[in-house]
C-alpha cells in the first residue's frame, strides 16, 4: 500500500484512525482534501475530542458517511477550542460552561 498524504487540519495533525478510514475510500477523500484547512480541522477536533474509544469510532465513521453526504463541517459542532490563533466566541464559551456545570452534577 502506498502512503499517501492526506492534509490535515490548522491546529491538528492527522490521527491514524481517521487517516486509515480516509484512505480506504477514495470518494470521501476526494471530498476531504476539497474542505479547507480550517474545516478539515473541525473534522479532526470534532474526532479527537471525545472521551470513550466506541464514540471515536463512531465519528471516524460519520466523518466518512456525512462528507459523501456532502456535508463540509461537523454538525453542531462548536467549533474547535484549540485553535490559539483566535480567541473563543462568547457563544462557544457558554456552551462550554454549560457543558462543565451538566458534568458536574453527574
């Protein structure tokens, strides 16, 4: 199999879960390397940023399914918190306490 390179993200790099599921489809990366970087990155995130391995999973494959849905950026997705390049938007910091205050009282 030949390694080829398939972009990433602004502030993320390619995780090999997400690279491996895009290089077995030739129509969902076709679809990826079309997304902007700054997209591409909120695919990343939006991957990475979830805590038990079944719920990666399931975005690895949704990344694929929802770009050949032609979809250029995660549903509902606040956007990526890790981007230092830009402050976060007081909308995206109210979802984010909402977010700490539900775990808090889990």
């Amino acid at each position: 199999m030949v390694n080829k390179k398939i972009s990433g993200g602004t502030v993320h790099k390619m995780p090999p879960d997400l690279r491996k599921a895009l290089a077995s489809d030739k129509a969902a990366l076709a679809l990826w390397e079309d997304i902007t970087p700054l997209a591409r990155n909120e695919w990343i995130c939006w991957t990475i940023f979830v805590k038990k391995e079944e719920t990666r999973k399931e975005h690895v494959k949704r990344v694929i399914s929802e770009l050949k849905e032609g979809m250029r950026r995660p549903c509902c997705w606040i956007g990526c918190i890790h981007r230092s390049d830009k402050s976060i938007s007081r909308s995206v910091q109210y979802v984010l306490e909402r977010r700490s205050k539900k775990r808090a009282h889990i």
